[in-house]
C-alpha cells in the first residue's frame, strides 16, 4: 500500500507542525482530517474507527455521526466533519492523523480540435485506431455533471460496462438509473461540504439540480470532450459545424459532480469523489478545477491528497492549469504525480469585417451569428461619452455604468481593453444595458474570441482599434457596418499557447516542471447544457432557442484532451503506469506549430513558447504511441 514518502523534504514536515497555526487563521466550519492510507481492507470497519476517533473529541458517537459529512474509506482514510476551530486543534494532535485542513472553494477554468492533432480513423495506423477509440477504458470526470440526453452520450455500439466495474447511478432531481447507460455507466453528486459552508441549495428555482443533472453546462463540455460519441452537423448556433466526436469515443463514463452552479466546488466533496472514483475502479481521472495561487502544500490540498493515492492505484489523473496566464508563477494544481494542462490555440477563425463610410474596412473576430449590423450606424469613442462623474479610462472601457445612455443609443461604441477592465463580454453587456447598438473592443493580439454570441461584437487588435479612432477623428460623421462570416480552417498559425494559460514555475515546487503538457483549449466545440443556454446574458434570443453545443475556452478545456488521448494509450498499454503514459505523451511533445516553425506563447508581448509555458510541449498523440 502506497503513503506519503518518508523521504519528503523537511518543508513539508514542517507544514504539518504548524498546521495548528494556519487552522486558527480559518473561518471555515468544515474540516477534513486526512489519516493517510487504511489500516484495514474493511470500509465500514474504517467508518467506525473515524466515529470512535471523533466521538473522544465531541463526547459520543452519536455527536460523531452528525458531525461527519464523509468517511473517506475506500482510497484512503480519513473524514470530513463540522467542527469548531477548537474542535479541530484537538484533533489534530491525535496520534493516527496525518493532518487537518480547513474545506476550501474551488473553481472550475472555464470538433476540429481532435483533427487537428491529428486523431482521427482515417490514420490506420494512428492512436485512434490503434487503440480502438478507447475500448475497455473508463474515465471518470469531476466537474459540475452532465446533460445524459445529449447526442454526444448515446450508447449506440456500446458494449456493456466490465464486471470490474463498481460504481452507482446515483438518482436526484431530474435524474434516476434511466438515464444512465451504456456509455454513462455511473453517476454521482456530492454536496454537503458546499451546503454545511454557504446553506441549502433548492431545485425549485430552476438555477441547480440536486442530481448529477448539469446545470451549468461544464461538466457536459469537458466530459464530451473526453469521450463523446460522434454527432453530425455539430455547430454552435451555425459556427464551427461539422462533425463533433470525443477523443476516446468507445470510454465509458462515470460522472463525480463536485461543483455547483451557485460558486464553486466543496474540497471536501472533492476528497469523497476521488474515494469514490477510486472504489468504483476508473481508470483516468479528468478534473477540469483548481484553487487560485497561493498554492496550498501538498498535504493541505484536497486535489493533490485524492490523486496522490489515485495514482498509487494505477489510476491517471489530469488537471488543467489554470486561467491567470500570461504571468509567471500562476500555474496551479503542481502536484507531480498529476499531468497539468496548459491550453493552445488551433487554427479555425470566426471573422468579422468592420466597413468604415469611406469603404476602407478592418477585419475582426466575432462569435456573434444574429442579424448583422448591414446598415451604416455612427460609432462612438467610449472615454468620448462618459457618464458625468466618470473617469474617461472606465468610460473607454466600457466598463459597466460608465456611459451616457442618451449618447450612446443606437451607436456602435469603440471600448479599449483597460487594465482594470479587461473584457469585451463586460463592454458588450455596459453597451446593451443603454441601448447601444453594437461594441467594437480592442485589446492586445490574441486569438481567444471573448466576445458574447448574443449582441453584435467585434473584437480587434490595438492597431486595429487606433487606426479607427483615426478615421473618427477625420470624419464628420464616422459611421460603420459590421458582416459576419461563419467559420474559416487553417487561416491561423497553430498551434500558440493561450494568453490566459497559467505559467510556469510552480510557486510552491520550483524545481517540479510544471505544467507538463500543452493541448487545445481555445474556441473548443462540444456538447452543452441547455439549462445553462437559458441563463446565459438571460437573453430573450436565447430562451427562445437553447442550444445542445457551445465553443468555449479555457484550460478546462485542455484538460479533457489529454484525457481522452490517456484513454487511448491505455487502450494500446494497459500495463503502463501513470508515469509511464504520461512520460510518453511530455516527451513525444512537439515544440514546433504546424509549419515547422517554434510555437509562439501569447502574451504581452508575443514570445517563443518555452518549458514554462507548455511543459515538454503541444501533445502529439500519435507519437505518443511509441515514445521510443
């Protein structure tokens, strides 16, 4: 049986001793009290031996019983319980406790895709075939659940779940054992730890569902990712269409939902999903989730304990890297057993050409796929028409409440992105609140698309954006058209790590790589919730029409890729170790783009992509099949 080495360095002896310290410092209620690996084979006798232990702190096991949210029994051992900070030192000095560790909110990081790396039936000898489209495999995705009547989860040609298999379909709202099947082969939700730290959830309001029903749209996108079963015409209201498939489409799936559509994921409703997924018998683990830097020390992060005795099991476990990119030192989830994954950027373009009144025209990027702004409307420079005790900077960014709604009705406003306002969703959003007709958001060179589908956008460059202030300043009357094409293949040089992708080196292990891997996570196509299509912007258009697919970004997205193609290779190796598979995919990585040229990283400014940025590299599946 696996446990925490004895050879660690003294930095890690040392968080244990001044744990109690940090525990004071805690306004949580909830703890989780990790004891290491099991003493015995037995899950209800571990249960027992965490009421006992509980019971000579809180007087009785009764006490004991009610406390305890979770009994960690299957993986490893320990519990999650409400206790006061008093409560909590005591057991801390407990003789069989390794460490205790106040709950804490986690995040999620919020096709072409798999074509583009090249995993596809059309290569005989490729990985895809070569490992029977993920045959025999099962992964198991912790996220926010999963929409079971999408096209992407049918279970035609499925065969049934192997006799390994332990895992449950756990019923809810909206959700009972039917809507498990033979690609979905289990399900299960984990709550307490976020309800005993913000209160009861009710389904009634319809914005959750107390079920592995997803209602955010998530967890269905990185689960499809990983192992979709493949479904025509796939678009996003018209962008991107075409055939959409997972990268392991023959997996099964087993569904943890660990996070919530009100705020984030419970560590301690993580700890139990990996004991779960560990009991059930997964063979990968897909977490598109992480804490934010600081980063905690291995022994205080759930994510790192749970995947530290999932690995010792065989089992592999990816995670993305994190959002808070192009800055050093923001990478998150460094535990080095874990594959981290930063996201790159492929090559399909959504472009939009801006008509200025003298004909001369700038082209853009848009998801927007409504009815174009085909007539002549007059545009407007935001830090032009401030609202009165507004800053000329929050104005020019569009930044909520800034404008005057009188000058900005039926105009299309200019916004440049600010450092305190970043976002073209957020101009877009400041503009339609007033009436404005459409935003035109200039920020620095990226190909990540930030503006909304909803409202017409057109998101450019700085140079683009100043050479239209230009044309504004020299006419009388300046005026723009907006047209949207739909989606154009291999205009862009791909791949380029995403300006958002957090970088290296880790803050808490220097001298650990991290991340290890680069793989698409921009503009990605996949399956969506439409219970969260309705929420979205609550926009009437979008009520009117859900949608079952979405483009979305993020390292959350990279993630599922390299799950999908893990699956894979455990198809081809099943005796391969987890460090075995991932040293075959980070040393088979391609530091090149697909011209041969080194990849770029993006950022401010633009550089070579380097080891900080995307580990050994952007994955290449199939030279992953034999890393030699």
């Amino acid at each position: 049986m696996a446990s925490f080495p004895s050879s660690w360095p003294c930095g890690v002896v040392l968080a244990l001793l001044c744990s109690l310290f940090l525990l004071g410092l805690a306004s949580s209620n909830v703890y989780i009290v990790y004891m290491g690996e099991r003493h015995t084979d037995e899950p209800n006798l571990l249960e027992d031996s965490h009421h006992q232990i509980l019971s000579d702190i809180l007087g009785s096991k009764e006490s004991a019983k009610e406390s305890i949210l979770y009994s960690y029994k299957h993986g490893f051992s320990g519990f999650a319980a409400v206790l006061s900070q008093s409560q909590a030192k005591l057991i801390a000095d407990v003789p069989e406790v390794v460490h205790v560790v106040p709950n804490r909110i986690l995040n999620l990081h919020t096709t072409r895709s798999w074509d583009f790396l090249q995993v596809k039936p059309q290569i005989v000898d490729g990985i895809l075939s070569e490992g029977h489209s993920g045959l025999g495999t099962i992964i198991g995705v912790m996220d926010t659940g999963i929409w079971p009547e999408s096209e992407s989860f049918k279970d035609d040609g499925m065969g049934k779940f192997p006799s390994r298999w332990k895992g449950i379909c756990q019923e809810g709202n909206r959700f009972n054992r039917s809507h498990c099947n033979r690609k979905i082969i289990g399900a299960r939700w984990y709550i307490k730890g976020y309800e005993a730290e913000f209160g009861k959830l009710s389904p009634s309001d319809g914005i959750e569902f107390l079920s592995p029903r997803d209602a955010v749209g998530h967890g269905t996108h990185t689960s499809s990712t990983a192992s979709g079963a493949e479904v025509k015409n796939a678009n996003f209201r018209g962008l991107a269409q075409g055939i959409a498939r997972g990268g392991a489409p023959s997996s099964w799936l087993a569904i943890y939902k660990v996070c919530w559509a009100t705020g984030g994921c419970s560590s301690a409703d993580l700890l139990a999903a990996f004991d779960d997924a560990i009991f059930d018998g997964v063979d990968i683990i897909s977490a598109s989730l992480g804490s934010p830097p600081p980063l905690s020390t291995y022994v205080d992060d759930a994510l790192a304990i749970g995947s530290f005795h999932a690995v010792a099991r065989g089992i592999s476990v990816v995670c993305s890297a994190g959002n808070t990119g192009p800055y050093p030192q923001t990478v998150i989830n460094t535990a080095p057993w874990v594959m981290t994954v930063a996201a790159s950027t492929i090559d399909p373009d959504f472009p939009a050409v801006i008509t200025l009144g003298n004909n001369q025209t700038v082209v853009g990027q848009s998801f927007y796929t409504g009815r174009g702004l085909n007539k002549f409307h007059p545009i407007v420079y935001g830090a032009d028409i401030a609202a009165t005790n507004i800053d000329g900077t929050s104005a020019g960014s569009c930044d909520l409440e800034t404008l005057n709604a009188t000058l900005a009705r039926g105009k299309v406003i200019l916004c440049f992105q600010s450092r305190w306002q970043r976002s073209a969703a957020i101009a877009s959003k400041s503009v339609l609140e007033i009436n404005g007709a459409g935003v035109i958001f200039a920020q620095f060179p990226t190909k990540d698309v930030s503006c909304p589908w909803s409202f017409p956008c057109v998101q450019v460059d700085f140079e683009a954006g100043t050479s239209l202030l230009t044309y504004m300043a020299a006419s009388r009357k300046p005026v723009v058209k907006f047209s949207f094409s739909k989606t154009v293949i291999g205009q862009q040089l791909a791949p380029e790590i995403a300006y958002f992708s957090s970088r290296g080196p880790s803050s808490l292990a220097p001298s650990v790589l991290k991340p290890d891997i680069a793989a698409p996570g921009v503009d990605i196509l996949a399956s969506w919730s439409p219970a969260s299509s309705y929420k979205l912007l609550n926009s009437p258009q979008t009520k009117a029409s859900p949608f079952n697919s979405k483009l979305d970004s993020g390292t959350s997205m990279a993630c599922p890729h390299i799950s999908g193609i893990v699956a894979l290779l455990k198809g081809i190796h099943p005796k391969w170790s987890p460090a075995a598979i991932k040293s075959a995919l980070v040393t088979t990585a391609s530091m090149k783009d697909e011209y041969g040229q080194h990849t770029v990283a993006e950022g401010a400014p633009h550089k070579q992509a380097d080891p900080f940025d995307y580990g050994g590299g952007h994955v290449d599946p199939n030279k992953a099949l034999d890393p030699g």
